[in-house]
C-alpha cells in the first residue's frame, strides 16, 4: 500500500507539471496549491485596479529591464526580486499580462535563464475568461519571503559576441515587425537586421480582439514554423528582448534549440561597426 501511494505521489507530481502555455482551466484547477506562485507582469496602477487573488505585481518595464539597452538584470537583482515575490526552487510559477503577452513571456525566460523549471505563461490575457472563473481583486498581496537560489542556464542566453561569431553557424531570427527588419524603421540609430537573420515577428503567435489577447494553438503555431529547419542552433532577437522571449517560448515547446541575444537590435544597432543588411531572406 505504502509503495502504491508513492507512485500515485509521484504522478501527481509530474501531472501537476506547470505548461509552457497555461490554459485557464489548469489554472482554475491548481489555484490553490501551496507551490503556486502568480506573477502580474502589468503597469501597477492597471494592476492595483484589478488582478488576480494571490498574484504579485511585477511590472515589466521597470523590473525585468536594466539600463539604457534594456539587458537583463544583475543576478543579486533578480535573486532579490524573485525571493521577495514569494518563489523559491520549488514553486509553480505562472505568469500572466495584459493585451500583449510579450512582457509576461519576457518574465518566462529569465525565469528559465535562472533555471526554474515550473514555469507557464496564461494562455490569456487578464481577464480574458468567463466571470467567475478565476478569483479576482483589488487588495495588494505581499507573499512570505522565500530562498530562490538561481542556477544560471547559459544555453537560453547570448552576448553581442556570441551572436557575431554564430553568424553563419547558427539560425537568427529577428522577432520585430517586418517594418524595423526591412529598414524602415528603428529604435537604434541604425535600420535594418543581423545579417542571415530571418523575419518572425513576435505578434504572429498571438490573437488580439478587443484589447483581449490569446495565445495560438500550438497546431497553428507549428504550421508558422514549419520552414524552420532544425539543423541548427536558433538564436532570437527583436527591438529590446521581449518578442525574442515570446518566440523563445513557442519555439522551445516545439522542439527548437533556442536561446536569446540579451542586447538585441538596441545594441546590436547602436554599433557603428556591426554587420547589417536590410534584404530579405527566407528559410
């Protein structure tokens, strides 16, 4: 019997693995583990006028960013951060935004660069689900402080210098939209994209309709890949890192070996000396 209760244990364990892309019901489901860690990554005057019960502000822009190239945070930063939202290594973490899913698929990878393994993004945007379905509110929420001990993952990240000595070793895909890839516009004082670099633009994995946002089935999802070889590794970049992060996460469910350029263009083209191109490629 002892040994039975073990493997059903253990089952439930794996089952109640957090998905990449968390649907509403799973969510629903698990609200109330005691692992489960909610992150709102929103504006918090948007946060404070209504979010989901138990979930901790983290505003994108401010915390998930660090300086005038909008990198990474400093890992004593991040360690903070997240120790203070109330996750340690063993907890279910599932983030969730508003209409743009990117900024909470920005939290998705550092996640993973710091090496948490139970980590999902809500399939939708806040509020995106029938009333009622999951517990609402106004009232601030300030979870225990917990130990979260990052172990660096150096696969799902990379330098300026990785990405100039991959150029012709490894896949590029540029996640901006196809306007700032083709040159016509910029936030860098240079237009264009990395040479080799294909156009994925972030936006593609996601439908918006009424300031209300979800995100692809993975079958369709799939097809829009479909020209991706997988012979190589794939390195992802857009503006400031945060369309990277979403095709990291849908590229990473399907099998791709991924990582993302920290600088991205902001870097990338605010150097007079780095390679660009401005023509089209295709897979």
């Amino acid at each position: 019997m002892r040994h039975l209760t073990l493997i059903l244990f253990s089952t439930l364990i794996l089952w109640a693995k957090v998905p990449d892309i968390v649907p509403v019901s799973w969510l629903k489901q698990h609200y109330n583990d005691p692992s489960l860690v909610l992150i709102d990554v929103r504006n918090p005057k948007i946060y404070k006028a209504g979010h989901l019960k138990n979930s901790v502000n983290i505003p994108a822009m401010t915390q998930l960013f660090y300086g005038k190239k909008m990198l990474i945070p400093p890992l004593s930063t991040l360690k903070e951060l997240f120790s203070k939202a109330g996750i340690d290594n063993k907890s279910e973490i599932v983030v969730y935004g508003g209409e743009n899913p990117i900024w909470a698929a920005r939290f998705y990878w550092i996640a993973k660069v710091l090496g948490a393994s139970d980590v999902g993004l809500l399939k939708v945007s806040y509020g995106n689900w029938a009333k009622g379905t999951l517990p609402t509110t106004t009232k601030l929420y300030n979870p225990p402080y917990k130990d979260f001990a990052p172990k660096i993952n150096n696969q799902y990240i990379k330098t300026q210098l990785d990405v100039l000595t991959s150029l012709h070793n490894a896949h590029i895909i540029d996640g901006r939209p196809h306007a700032f890839y083709i040159g016509k516009k910029s936030h860098a004082k240079r237009y264009g994209h990395i040479p080799t670099a294909l156009n994925f633009p972030g936006s593609l994995t996601y439908n918006t309709k009424d300031s209300k946002t979800t995100i692809k089935d993975f079958t369709k999802l799939k097809k829009l890949y479909t020209k991706l070889p997988k012979d190589k590794p794939i390195i992802l970049y857009c503006e400031d890192g945060a369309d990277a992060a979403m095709n990291f996460l849908i590229l990473k469910k399907l099998g791709y070996q991924v990582s993302v350029y920290d600088g991205s263009w902001l870097e990338w083209g605010n150097h007079p000396h780095l390679p660009i191109e401005t023509k089209v490629n295709k897979p």
